[in-house]
C-alpha cells in the first residue's frame, strides 16, 4: 500500500516538474498548432484506464480532419501534416499526457492506453494491462515500440503488471 502511494507522489511530482521545464516547448508547439491547423491544437479522446474505466486523454494534434467525397476520414499516412510528422517523430504529442497525470488518470510508466473499441476483445491474461494506471511509456515502448508484434506489446505490458515496483 506504501508503495502504491509513494508511486502516485513520484508520478505527480515528476510529471509537475516535467511541465514546468517543458512549458516553453508546450506554448511554442500550440502556436504553432493554431496558426497552421486552423485553430486546432489538441486531440482528445476516450482511452480505457485502471479498471477499464475511460478517461479522456489529451495530445497534440498531429493530423487533419480532411474526409474523402463519402465523408470518410482520409487514412492516417494522408491527413498526418508536416509538422504532426515532426512532432511524433520526437514524440512531442504525448507532452499533453503530464496534464493526464496530474488528474490522477495515468502514470509516467504503464501500458500504453489503447482504443475503447478494443476492450471487448482482450482475453484474459491481455485484461490484465487495466490493473494497473496506463502510462507515458511502458515496458513494451523500452523493449520495442512499434517493432513489436500485438502478442509481444500484450506480452510486456502483463510482465510490467506483475511485476511492478518503484524502480
């Protein structure tokens, strides 16, 4: 229990550092955002947390909204602009993801948030991720990012769970 509460000042105190350094950056990449995004800086969206239970977590906007001639978003390789390009690249956007902390809804170290959508497909040992708070990073991101297999991404982020400590 100790640990528990010690892990969630760590995390608040980290990520109210982390913002305070990284506020420059912050202002710079929302005007930026505004003047060549048409006033939209942030994405928004439902992500399951601890527990399943959903929350709303905050990014840069890094792509339009532009639809094809049925009203159907463009794919993401399309609608990603130059900038958005630059700023995942050094993975700028998940800066916004400080303020996800600070409300008490993720940690600096977890599995990553995946889609709501996702939820009803998780089998057992893959519902194991929402046992604890979804993070910034996460063991999966350490061992591999995006050159891991689905399988592999569960696999860490289960092996973090039971296996979670302060260090």
């Amino acid at each position: 229990m100790y640990a528990k509460y010690l892990k969630c000042v760590l995390d608040f105190t980290l990520a109210f550092l982390l913002l305070f350094i990284s506020l420059p950056l912050i202002i710079f990449i929302s005007l930026t955002l505004y003047v060549t995004n048409k006033g939209k800086v942030f994405f928004i969206q439902a992500r399951p947390g601890k527990d399943g239970k959903t929350f709303k977590i905050i990014k840069f906007k890094t792509m339009t909204d532009d639809v094809d001639s049925n009203g159907v978003l463009l794919p993401d390789e399309l609608r990603l602009t130059k900038i958005g390009r630059f700023i995942r690249k050094f993975s700028l956007d998940e800066l916004l993801q400080l303020f996800n902390i600070l409300q008490g809804d993720m940690s600096l170290i977890g599995p990553r948030p995946l889609l709501v959508e996702y939820l009803p497909l998780y089998n057992e040992f893959q519902k194991k991720r929402h046992l604890v708070k979804p993070g910034i990073t996460g063991w999966a991101q350490v061992n591999g990012r995006n050159l891991l297999s689905w399988n592999d991404k569960f696999n860490y982020d289960v092996y973090y769970v039971e296996n979670v400590s302060l260090l």
